[in-house]
C-alpha cells in the first residue's frame, strides 16, 4: 500500500556529533532518521515503544543516504519522514534534512521489518497500524 | 581506475553500541566502515591522518548498507574493506561484515571526495594516493 | 563568583542511545549535559557557537555523574542545568536529571576551562560572558 | 577485598569520536573505559556477556573523569583498567589513558554494582567473580 503520510521535526546538531572535519559526522545521521522515524509514527498514532512493549520489533534491513551539503554544529535541521510504502512485513520511509537556510543537507531511504520478538521471524504488520496508515493511502 | 584492494579487520561490538534490542545499532556500523576504511588505508600506506594534515579532506558523499543479519555485544567481526574505483576526485569502497561463525552481518558501499580545505571543493586524489593504489589496478 | 542561574531543557533518550540492558547507556548523559549546558548559555544570551567563532574554546577538564535509576528508551527527560561558580578560567556546572514521573535519574558536575584557540592556554572568561553571568550573581 | 589486578589494551580514536576542537569528545571516554573493563575482565577469566547470560547485569553507578590532555583523531591510546576493591555488590574500578608519547590523556573512576536481572536489586558478586578476583587480593 502507498502512503503520503509525512512528517517534519527540528532538531539540533550536537556538539558531539560533529568531527574534526567541522562537521556533522556522517554515521550520526542515522539517529537523526531514527528520530524523524519515531516522531512520524507518533504523530500517526503509533508509539514504538508500546509496539515493542508489544512483541514486535521494526529493524533496519536497508538503509541509504546522499550528503549533498554538511550540516554543522548548533545547526537547526529540518528533517522532513515520508512514509511511502507498505509491502507485507516491510515499511519504506524516505527523509530530507535541511538546515534553517534550507540548503538540503541530505536525503535518504530506510526499509525496516516488522519482526516477532517471540519467532524472531518478519511478520505483517499489525491491524492497528494498517488502519492508521490507511487513512493515508496514496494512488490506486 | 578500478582497484582490486582490500584489507581485512577485526573489532568487537562495545556494549554501548548495542540497543535494547540486544543487536548493534544499526547507526554504529558507519563508524565500524570507517575503521576499516582507515586500516586499508594505512595498510595500502597512506595515513588518513596525514592526508588531512596536508590539507586534504575526504568526507562521504553516499553511504548504502545492508543489514543482513544482527551482530551482537561482544561479537568479533570482520570488517572487509575494498577499494573498487577511484575516478577523478571520488574514491569508491565495498565492505562486508562477516561474525565468527562466518555468518554475513552486512554489505556496503560508500562514496568518498577528495575535498581540498583551502577551497572546499572536489579536487584530484593526490599523486600520492594514485601512486600507491596503481599497483592495484585491475581491469583492461 | 557565585551564580545562581539555571535552567532546564526536555528531551528524549533516543533508541540508539540504550544498549541492551534497556537503559540509557551511561556514556550517552555527557552528551545530554552538554545540551543542557548549551541551552543554558543560550538562554543566558551567550551561544557557544559564537565564542568558538571568536577564538575561544571551552573544553571539559572534569566531570563526576551519579546514575540513581535508569533513563528508559523514548522517556522525556528534564535537565536542569545551574552554572555555580566562576573562578579564572574555570566555569562550574551542575545538572540533575529527572523523568517525567519525577523520578531523580541523575546528578551530575563538570568543570570547563575557557582556552584560547591561538596559544591553546587558559584564559579569563571573555568579558561579555563575565557581564552576563553577573547578573546572577549569588552570595557575598 | 581490595584488589591489585590490572591490565592494559590499546585501541584508537575514530574520526567519529573526535569533535569540532579536533579532541577526542569528552563524552566518548565512557566507551573506552567500557572496554577496558570488559578486557581487564576477560583476561582474569570472566565473560561479561556470560555475566549477562547467566542473569546479572553490572550497571555503573558512579563514574568520574579528569581530562589531563587531549586525545587526537588517530592517536593510539593505552587504557590501564585496575579492579581496586569489591565490597559487596559493588565493584570499583580505576583507569588511566596515556597517548603513543606517554602523556597521561585521563584519570577515571567507576563504581558498578552487581543487579539480577530477575528482581533488578543489588545482589552479592557472584562466587565466581570473588574466586577470580581473591587471586588478586591485595592487603590484610
């Protein structure tokens, strides 16, 4: 299923997360993603701490990213979640993150898993997210 | 240039590098990519460290990975880490990550660009670098 | 001198920062004392930023925390944050921690010493951040 | 029982463990004692993850730091983990990091405690860990 589900939260760059280079350290975004990830889902209605209080973990399988400009300390950036696919037991998100001047920082895609914590084995995903992202359902 | 380079580490999942899902996070492997790409580096006889003393930075521009199955706290992997192209200022690397029972953990890619720091901008790999990786030419 | 400012700062213990445990791992509170630090100085009119624009860095030399009870993933924090003392070149912190049931997390204190970027050497707080701090000036 | 067991490992400082300053970031310092502690642990005959296994966790209670030096971008550092005293449930460790030219980095303190998993209350250090460690005893 298609979705058009997207989210925007801002966050700033840490003074820990840059490196000597000045910037952002590359392998940092992916917190950032996470972050966006958990905001989108939250503000969809599905916490993800319940999910996994649930018996079900969402893992990254897959995950690319382009740096198109660096993000630097005390930054404040944008990062825009769009959830864009369901397919059985994966769910594709695609992000960008720009900063308060709004150069585009980077863009990225994830694929994540539903898993059982008891099988350890993918599994669909739960009703009470498919009805929520049904709302968002995009195309035919 | 294609290149047939490679080098093979070791290091062991820290305890802060695991999540509550009792796997590595999924973040912390660019910084295991980045251990090997520095130990090839050296290994091919070039120091990250003095490249960036000469003035010459060498930041990411794409990052893809493939999480094929969890490394867990204290696991020792094997980081492989091949250098598979150099063209004009970018440098592309292959890695694969492998646990002690040779179990795939993940595959990646990235895209690194010689960067000058006077300027900022992409510039030719030093002679240097195509010197030592020239021995290494693969291809026609 | 003596200060009585302080200030206090949410945010969320992010899913990469537990290990498996479950908890916040306990080398991820510097990072949120740093933001506390940050915010703090913000909200003072100083941004660390710029000092270190200006030539002036702002290092840790010490820093002592207890853990009393642990940050869980996606808990929302609060982080208050008083600056205490102003002697010379060294500026003193202390934190605690508290989650949104009121539970005490952690305490915590750190020194840092303002440097020149130049001479790499100690030096007295830039007047700017003297005049601003005074303002909170506490005691005899 | 107080303690004269000790042990060093080296390792190195990721690019993405320095900052901004060009230092090794003070908050990456809890990981490499971490690993300290895990080696020092391993080489007197104990398995922190078979700790784990076996249902006790070893969670830090107290940790303090002192920043002598910085720790630069490659620099090779010996981390020297002694386990000084075990009083209980509670187990305190010392460290100290000198660079590749012997200059002391950092001095540290840990206290952790041992916690069952089952009723995640201090529990005695079990008897495997005080055989171990009474080899090392040290005064009357």
């Amino acid at each position: 299923m298609k979705s058009s589900f997207n989210h925007t939260i801002q966050l700033r760059v840490r003074y820990g997360e840059t490196d000597q280079m000045g910037y952002c350290y590359y392998g940092n975004y992916a917190s950032y993603f996470e972050v966006g990830r958990v905001e989108a889902l939250r503000s969809l209605g599905m916490s993800y701490r319940s999910l996994e209080e649930d018996g079900v973990m969402l893992p990254v399988s897959h995950f690319e990213v382009d740096y198109h400009s660096p993000a630097l300390y005390d930054d404040e950036l944008s990062i825009k979640t769009s959830i864009v696919l369901l397919k059985g037991a994966r769910l594709f998100f695609e992000y960008t993150i720009h900063n308060a001047n709004n150069v585009l920082i980077s863009s990225a895609k994830t694929t994540l898993v539903f898993v059982s914590k008891v099988t350890m084995r993918p599994i669909p995903a739960p009703k009470e997210f498919v009805d929520l992202i049904s709302k968002y359902h995009d195309g035919e």
